[in-house]
C-alpha cells in the first residue's frame, strides 16, 4: 500500500507491506520529493516482487527530483 501527500512545493510518501492478515501495521520505506511531485501516481516507480518480499525503487524526473529516501525492501511480515 502507497500513501502520497503533497503540498505547495513539496511531497512525500510511504509505502507500506500488507501482511497475511490484511492489516499494513508499520512503514516500509519512505521518500521525499520536490515540487510536490507524485512518483507513483506518476508511474516513476518499480516494485520487483519475490517470494519473501519485494524491493520498491521511487524515481523522480529532472525537473522533480526524490530529495532522500526512495529505495527500500518491502518485508510482507509472512
């Protein structure tokens, strides 16, 4: 699961690993943007997803750069 948020000039976002009980109980990774900027509502992003987990890579554009963060495993807590 992705939450977004964006305001003015500046975004964020998190993603979170829903586990096998449906709940998303902690964070997984977390990224900040420029220029309110929506990576994954954009499409500027790729998940790799495995048996065991995934890892989740955000990416910005030239103009709409990710200012830290962006990269992480997703750990699906099985």
């Amino acid at each position: 699961m992705v939450r977004e948020t964006s305001f003015l000039m500046s975004g964020a976002g998190e993603a979170y690993a829903v586990e096998h009980t449906g709940l998303a109980l902690s964070e997984a990774g977390s990224w900040a943007v420029d220029d309110g900027y929506r990576p994954v509502a954009a499409g500027t992003y790729e998940l790799d997803w495995g048996r065991d987990g995934g890892d989740l890579e955000i990416n910005g554009t030239s103009t709409d750069p990710i200012v830290s963060g962006g990269s992480g495993d997703i750990d699906c807590g099985w």
